[in-house]
C-alpha cells in the first residue's frame, strides 16, 4: 500500500487545486495540471527536518490574523544569484490562490480563505493514506 501513497497524495492535491492529475507515463510532466497555468510536482515523505517545522512554527507565531505565514529558503553560493523556494502550508496556499481568482471555488475540496488552518505539529501526527 505505500506505493500507493504518492497517487494518493496527487489525486488529494489536484482535486484541492481544481486541477487534474496526469498519469506517470516516463515523458517529464507534472503530476498534476491547475487552473492559472499551475504545474505541480508532489513530492511525498515521511517526515520533513524538525527545522523546517520550527521555521514554520516561527512563520506562523509571527503572522498576523490575517496574513499567510511563508518560509523563504535561499541557497546561497558565492557569484551566484541566489535560489529561493517558498514553503507554506498547503491549505493557506489553496486559499492564497483561490482568493487571486486562480483556483475553483469552494467545493472543490478547498477550505473556505477564512477559515483557519491547522497541521500535524509532529510527524507522527501525519494521516496515513
């Protein structure tokens, strides 16, 4: 069954996404396809670093009540221009998106721009698929 797990994980993010999930076929495309031009790789793991959860944990502490708390991990190398990724939980992405008029409404497995968001604390804590 945990083979499985990743399709389940792109079905889930694709139907919060309004999107579609295209199958594994070995030609290099994302797995799942959104509204707004919006390519995704779902990337499943046990457990991401307890670093990343604690600049979370910051992120959030930090947020206002309305503002969608972000992380900005930058690679830094010398002479380079620096590599940033944005990580955020998966719900305030959905309704970040949803309220810039570039995801479905409400229905589509979204929950409401509103409505506050919680997560696992631990991985422990993770639903199984």
């Amino acid at each position: 069954m945990s083979g499985q797990r990743w399709k389940a994980q792109e079905r889930q993010v694709a139907k919060a996404l309004g999107g579609q999930r295209l199958p594994n076929n070995g030609r290099g495309q994302p797995d799942v396809l959104a509204p707004g031009n919006l390519a995704v790789q779902v990337k499943t793991r046990a457990a991401f670093p307890a670093w990343l959860w604690q600049a979370m944990d910051q992120a959030e502490r930090d947020a206002g009540p309305d503002e969608a708390a972000a992380v900005v991990l930058a690679e830094v190398v010398a002479g380079r221009k620096a590599k940033r990724l944005v990580v955020m939980e998966f719900d305030a992405f959905v309704a970040l998106i949803a309220g810039a008029g570039r995801a479905p409404p409400v229905g589509y497995g979204l929950c409401p721009p509103a409505a506050p968001t919680t997560r696992p604390r631990r991985p422990t804590d993770l639903p199984r698929d």
